[in-house]
C-alpha cells in the first residue's frame, strides 16, 4: 500500500475533518434558493455532481435567502425569482451591496422579459428557464464563473417573441440593433458564445455587451 493511501486510511476523524473543509474551500460555494424542498435536494445532488461547487445554504423564502447568504458568504447563487416573503427581485436588490458580492444564476419558470430585465438589473448575471437541460444550466454556471452574462435559449425565444408580438410598440423594434437581434437569434438556437462572436465577427466581450443591452431596452414594469 502507498504510503499516501496508508495515511488517508489511518486518518484521524480530526484529520480527516480537516481535509474535507480544504476540499470545500477550494471549490465554489453555492447557495441554492427555492420554494420546493424537492427541487432544491434534486439540484444539490445535480450540482455538486459537478464537481465544481460545494452547496453551502438552502433557502425556501427570499428572506431565508439573505440569511443564508450573511451566514456562509457564497461564490454563487442559484435562485428562483418566484420566491414566497421576499420575492427574487427585491433580494437581489437586497444583496446589491454586499462585497464581496455572489455572482447570481436565476433558475426559474418565470420568463416574461421584463422579469429578465429586473432580474439583471439588480444584479443577476445569468437567467436559465427551468424548462432547459442539465447542459444549459450547466453551461449557465461555467460562462456566469468566467464573469460574462448568460441567457438560455428559451429565455432568448421568449425576448425575440416579444419583438414581434404584443410588447412591439413599448420595446420599440426601430431602436434595436440589427446584430443585437440576430444574437437573439443565435442564443434561442441554444449557440454558445464562441459561435456566436465567430458569426458575428465580433468578439466574447462584444457578445456580452449586446446581450446586456437588449436587456437594458426592456421596459421596466416592476416596482421598487
């Protein structure tokens, strides 16, 4: 037997408590938030099956959410925005000041644009509909951990829709970039952003500010 191998099967509980608080201080803590405890077991074990990330707080209510994250000051959180006492918006807003401040990864059924918008707004970096696969949401956390913004493709489909439909005359379709739609476009096929910047001839950064900034033209509809 290696002398390594003999050691960690000789380890005192001591010891052994001690590499396991290294082991999760190296990777990303993260707290998850939302109303279903079933959901939120479900994405614990999706999570840390990962490898990446250690989930370090649970939360049922927008309160209970900044409680959990005064307590274990996470590198990430993965939230709903439909969130009983303290809705999603007014947590992030809540948590604007914190420093330093968790990078924000909304998963949620809500997928009405100005909810997306708020949502950025006050401070989320990527929005992920609960309808999307294991892939997406995945994807979702490595580009929000690089520090660019995420939108998944049906969150794009449904800001495309919008273009289109009933919101027209309030997105006012005019003022809206040709390349920010055609980004839409490329998102809603589920591209990731080094296809899209190849298409587009533009770079990663460029493809971060336009999708902000379709997001900025949203009108905003939730109240402070």
């Amino acid at each position: 037997m290696r002398v390594g191998a003999a050691h960690r099967y000789g380890a005192r509980p001591a010891d052994r408590d001690r590499l396991w608080k290294s082991r999760v201080r190296a990777k990303r803590r993260m707290v998850i938030a939302d109303a279903h405890q079933l959901w939120r077991h479900v994405l614990k074990c999706l999570i840390e099956g990962f490898g990446s990330y250690a989930v370090v707080g649970e939360a049922s209510d927008g309160q209970g959410l900044v409680e959990r994250v005064e307590a274990t000051k996470p590198d990430v959180i993965l939230m709903d925005v439909a969130l009983p006492v303290l809705d999603g918006i007014h947590v992030l807003r809540h948590m604007a000041g914190s420093v330093p401040r968790p990078r924000v990864v909304v998963l949620s059924e809500i997928e009405e644009p100005e909810i997306v918008r708020e949502a950025f707004a006050a401070g989320a970096m990527g929005y992920v509909s609960k309808c999307e696969s294991v892939v997406i949401l995945r994807r979702a956390l490595v580009t929000v951990r690089r520090g660019f913004s995420f939108l998944s493709p049906s969150i794009a489909r449904a800001l495309l829709e919008s273009l289109h439909g009933g919101m027209v005359s309030r997105f006012r379709r005019p003022q809206v970039p040709l390349i920010e739609v055609e980004l839409l476009r490329l998102l809603a096929k589920g591209c990731s952003d080094r296809v899209i910047a190849s298409t587009l001839g533009s770079s990663l950064n460029a493809v971060n500010f336009y999708r902000l900034d379709v997001l900025r033209r949203l009108p905003k509809t939730v109240p402070e």
